[in-house]
C-alpha cells in the first residue's frame, strides 16, 4: 500500500506544480508524469538543506515543492 500512495502522492504534487508554474509546465499529463519523480527530489533537496516535515501534509509539502523545482529545471530543456 505505502507505494500506491506515494504514487498518487507524487500524481497529486504534479498537478498541483503544473498549477503553481502557470505556464512553466508541460501540460497536465506530463506535469503528473513528472510528479512522480518529485518525492524522492524533495526528500533529497530537504535532506542537503537540514530540513524536515512530518505527517501527511509534511510530505505532500516536500513533494510540490520538488516538482516545482522539477519542472523549473524541464522548463530549461522544453525551450
């Protein structure tokens, strides 16, 4: 079950960095795609940098905030 959730979890942090970016994503199905690689970035980037959330929202957190980063950096590479 925890590797369902975590795919839907990265689904979830996808879509909503697709709508965070405005305009900086690759649609919604590539921004889901994309998503799903976002909680184990976060967790890393959160890692290097001392950081630490807990719980549900604590990691639905750290994984919008990894496919922000995610699809800032695509967005280099869609150009």
């Amino acid at each position: 079950m925890g590797i369902i959730y975590s795919l839907l979890l990265g689904c979830l942090a996808g879509f909503c960095a697709g709508k965070l970016m405005k305009g900086g994503g690759f649609g919604i199905i590539m921004n889901i795609v994309l998503g799903l690689f976002d909680g184990v970035f976060g967790g890393w980037l959160f890692s290097m940098l001392g950081i630490e959330w807990g719980g549900i929202l604590g990691q639905l957190g750290t994984a919008i905030i990894g496919a922000v980063a995610i699809l800032w950096v695509a967005s280099f590479f869609k150009k």
